[in-house]
C-alpha cells in the first residue's frame, strides 16, 4: 500500500469538505489561473519591462520558460490540488511532515493580500478624481495646487515653472567629453505630483528619511475596497458563482487593454516601439533569459497555494495539462499588453523630453500613477481615465477576492470546526486584513512595502523548490506519474519530470541568490516597521516548517530513521469521491513501483 490511512498512522483523519464546490464551467480555472498574471505591480514597476526587446526575442524566450518552468509547475501545483481536492494546507498529506509549508502559505498569504490591496486603493481613488470636471493631473487642473508643492519643486512635463535648480552647469575645467559636470534635469509628472501632494510629502518614493503621513483620501478608499470584498463574501462567495464573476471579468479586462493598447499606439513616439518590435540583440536574449523565473513567479499570482488551491475546484478527470498550456498562453498575452502599454507609456514622455540627453522623466509606478497624464491628452480624458482606472481596479479586486477565497478554502479544509462558522472566520479575516492595510495607506507603506515584495518573492521560490523535493523524490517520480495518469488519463512525460528535478531548480537556486541580495538592499533603506513586518510575517513562520518536522516525528516511534520515513508517507492519500477512491485503491493494489523515501519496508515498521 503507497499510503495508509489516518487512522493507521494514529492521525486526525482528513473528512473532505461537502460544500467547498467546483467550478461551474470547466473554463472557468483557465480564466481563474490567467487573472494571476494581473499582479500588475510586477510589471509597472517596470521589473519585468522588456523596453526595446522584439517580438523574436520575446516569443522564444518566454516559450522557453513557459517548457522549463511555468507549465511543469503548474502542472505539478495542478496534480496536489485536483487530486487531493483540498487547499494548500490538506494538499500535503501526500507527505503529512511537511504539512508546516501549507500553515507558512497561510500566513504570508494573508499578509500579502493586506498589502497588496494597496493596488486596488491607488487606481480607486484616481477613478474618482476623474470625476471632477477637470483632471486634477492636467496641466489645466495642475495650476490650481501647485503652488502648494516647496520651493525646491523642479519642472514638468505640463512646463509650469515652479523652480529650478538643477540646471545644467558646465565647469571651467570641464573638457567638451566631461559629462560629469552635468546635472541632470527631472521632468516630474503631474498624475505623480498628485499622488505626492495628497501626502503633502513630495519625498514619497525617493526611500528618504522623510516624516510619517497619511492620506485621508487613501483611508477612505482603501475602507471602501474591503467594504465591497465583504458585500460579495456575504452575497457571491460560492466556487460557482465566483467563477462565472472571474470569467467574464477577466474577458472584460482583456478586452479594455485591447483597446486602450490601440489608443496609446497614436500617441507620439510610439513609432519607437514598433519599430523594435523585430530587433534581435544578444544583450535582449541573455535578459530574457534571465528573468525567466520572475515571469513564472508572476504567472502564479502574489502568494504561493493560490494556483494549487485554483485547481482543487477542478474535477477530478480534468486534463490539467492542455489547462496550463492555455493558461501559460494566456497569461502571455495579458502580460504582453500591459508591457506594452508600459513602454508606450514610457516613450511618450521621453518624447517630451524633446530627445535632450541631459533630462528624464521621473515615472513612479508606470500604469498607476504616471499614465494618468498620458490620459490627459486623449478627447474626453476624463471618460478613458474613469474608465482605465477602473480596469486595473477591478483587475486588481479579482485578484484579492481569488486569493481570499482561497485562503478560506484552505482553513476550512484543514480545520473542520470552522466549516460551521464560515463567515464568522471570513469576517474577522476581513477585519484583520482591513486594519493592516490601513499603513499601507501612508507615505512610508506606499514607499517601502516594495521591500515586503521581494520578501515574498523569495517565499515563493523557496517553496517551490521544496515543493519539487517533495513530490519528485520523497513521494517519487513513479507513484508522480502513476497518480496524474490516473486522475487526467495523460501520462506526465519523464522528460518533463526530469526538467522539475534539474534544470527548474537551477533557475530557482538562481534567482533565490538574486532575490536576496535585492531583498538585502532594500531593507537597508526601508523603514523600521517594514523590518518588523517582515520578520514576524515572512520570516518566523519558516520556524513552523523544521517544528512540525520535530512534532510529527516525536508522535511517532522506532529510530530518527524510522520516524522521518514513516511521517513521509502519505496519510490518506487518495481521491475524495468514493467511486474514485475505490478505483485508485485497485490500482495501487496491483502495481509495484520502486521504494522510495515515502515507503517503508514491513520489517522496518514492526
């Protein structure tokens, strides 16, 4: 027997949640695995801005990482959530000892989505200042408070000359090739200007040591987003009915990128852009390649569980295979047009720099903030900009409420006493998220929570890389490719699981040593509460992976030898339904398969 039961291994037994539901379309998974790619903070902060790189380039590079990386993960989240039916927590049952990683996940998803909201409350509160009669951020509306910014303001893009000391100087020394002399000017953007002003703290994003603030206006939307989070808890949580919500938003979403990818190609110098639409450059190749396994993290959303827990509403004979190449495509697409509205974005001010070599454009936040002036220059500016704002409002709320959803399908699959007070634990939940959020409605939350990013990043990757451990060579590449037959009738190739057991884990090993020395330098200059955040969230809850190793092996007996296998092994490993569960049992019955961490011998149990 590959598994044994709860009560064999003298363990709570695992009673499968009735309610928890599935999807009502089949479709809607592959639109619920697309809308994680609208972790658009990624790309609008420009870390994954492919500026200047061609189609030849992209297409390649990004289909490579889709074989070696983004799909053979998904399918291997795919496998622990559609055949166990279960959260990210109960998912490890497959090997119950390392069942601390779900109560990990649990607890920097939580904290995530309390930060992450932040992406939700910004495009909120631009959505309803479009609403004033004139845009605040135009160069029209820019005039009525600017005086208000210091002194020591440098120019715009809109040319209200407020102050100006950074002049270029040249000095008597200086040889005609000497640039060092030089003092770049910064062009500031209006839509960002705003964003400063509203903290009366125009030092917001330059990491300086600048006075805690608030914005008002931030509170209040960022109390309204939740409000709205909690209305469709009480009236639509259901699987079914979310999925329909997902599917036809994230249709619609599409759809308004589609068209506002048109409208931002008429804008000046955007010629520049697809112009290099067909270069090919080895210093474009050697990037692409590098930030692979920051695209992969991207295609999984903000949080690690999220997918796994996606694919648990599955059926249990869902193809998931064809479902992550469609998803991986997908995501593709998605995140091909927010790149592009980027960089237009981004040409369109360097145009207003008129080509001079010695001024930039100071853009913060490309999508969220900066583009709200290239919004200004459109007919009825202040109808497209209600408009955008609101697609990557509600981009970012179908993320949240995915991930709260999943979030609560875990608890309540792990902890059975709960099922009966569902909304008590979503409330408080909602409460607890709601009150947290709130610094990060501050100039030091907005500024510095970048730190908390990279942090979770790391988190993300350092499961995976664990996750591939468990399922490949504790639980075993044999019973892997045993169970995925089983449940989608496709066999998972072994080149395939080859790739997951080398080369995916190169990559990560890679980008975990990246991660960290970027996560080093930017709580160098982060703030103390980010610190403390960081520790008690991200970092202290890895405790519980080696303590819940330490707690289930001292609840078994015989050698340290004996107790680590026998932990590994699967406790009620098999699917939830009975029809299938007995098909399963028959099938393990009559195939032998090579021992592996996760079974032990019968003389070593005795």
């Amino acid at each position: 027997m590959v598994y044994e039961t709860s009560y064999e291994s003298g363990r709570q037994p695992f009673l499968p949640d009735t309610k928890r539901g599935n999807w009502l379309n089949p479709q809607d998974f592959i639109y619920a695995g697309i809308s994680l790619v609208f972790r658009i903070d990624i790309i609008s902060m420009s870390l994954l801005a492919s500026f200047d790189t061609g189609v030849l380039v992209l297409i390649p590079v990004y289909l490579l990482g889709m074989v070696i990386y983004t799909v053979p993960l998904m399918v291997l989240q795919s496998y622990m959530g559609q055949f166990s039916s279960s959260g990210f927590i109960s998912a490890f049952r497959l090997s119950p000892i390392f069942k601390g990683i779900g109560y990990v996940s649990l607890i920097t998803n939580i904290f995530i989505l309390a930060y992450h909201s932040i992406f939700a409350m910004v495009p909120l509160l631009y959505m309803f200042a479009s609403f004033n009669p004139t845009l605040p951020w135009s160069c029209e509306g820019f005039k009525t408070w600017a005086q208000n910014l210091t002194e020591s303001e440098e120019i715009n893009i809109c040319n209200v000359y407020i102050r100006n000391e950074t002049e270029p100087e040249i000095s008597a020394n200086a040889t005609s090739n000497d640039t060092s002399s030089y003092v770049f000017i910064n062009h500031h953007i209006p839509s960002v200007l705003y964003f400063q002003y509203l903290f009366h703290d125009l030092k917001v994003f330059h990491y300086d040591d600048f006075e805690f603030s608030m914005s008002w206006q931030l509170i209040l939307c960022a109390l309204l987003v939740w409000a709205i989070i909690a209305v469709i808890v009480y009236k639509f949580f259901q699987t079914e009915v979310i999925g329909t919500i997902v599917r036809y938003s994230v249709l619609a979403v599409i759809g308004l990128m589609v068209f506002f990818l048109i409208a931002f190609s008429f804008l000046p110098g955007s010629g520049h852009v697809f112009s290099n639409l067909f270069s090919m450059r080895w210093r474009d190749i050697v990037t692409g390649i590098i930030t692979i396994p920051m695209h992969g993290m991207a295609a999984f959303g903000p949080g690690w569980g999220i997918f796994l827990t996606l694919s648990s509403f599955n059926k249990f004979r869902t193809n998931v295979i064809k479902q992550s190449c469609l998803i991986a495509l997908g995501q593709f697409v998605v995140m091909i047009g927010l790149d592009f509205l980027t960089n237009l974005s981004e040409t369109f001010f360097s145009e207003k720099t008129n080509g001079d070599y010695y001024a930039q454009v100071e853009h913060m936040w490309i999508l969220y903030l900066s583009t709200g002036s290239v919004l200004t220059h459109f007919p009825w500016a202040n109808l497209w900009s209600i408009i955008f704002y609101f697609m990557l409002f509600w981009s970012s709320m179908l993320l949240m409420i995915l991930q709260l959803h999943t979030i609560l399908t875990s608890i309540l699959d792990e902890f059975e006493f709960l099922r009966e007070k569902k909304f008590q634990v979503a409330y408080g939940l909602i409460g607890f998220l709601a009150t947290v959020s709130i610094y990060f409605t501050s100039n030091h939350g907005v500024t510095y929570f970048s730190a908390l990013a990279i942090d979770t990043y790391n988190t993300q990757t350092a499961i995976n890389l664990l996750l591939i451990l468990i399922v490949l060579w504790i639980y075993g590449r044999e019973r892997f490719q045993r169970d995925f037959e089983f449940m989608t009738s496709h066999r998972f190739s072994t080149w395939n699981v080859y790739i997951l057991r080398f080369v995916a884990p190169l990559g990560m090993v890679l980008a975990l040593i990246g991660g960290f020395f970027i996560s080093h330098y930017e709580h160098k200059i982060t703030s103390l509460v980010i610190d403390v955040c960081a520790i008690i969230f991200i970092a202290i809850p890895w405790l519980g992976i080696p303590g819940f190793v330490i707690y289930q092996m001292s609840r078994s007996m015989g050698s340290l030898k004996m107790r680590f296998l026998r932990c590994c092994r699967p406790t009620d490993w098999f699917p939830v339904e009975a029809e299938e569960k007995q098909k399963y049992e028959q099938l393990v019955g009559s195939v032998e398969i090579t021992q592996t961490l996760s079974e032990l011998k019968d003389e070593e149990v005795i």
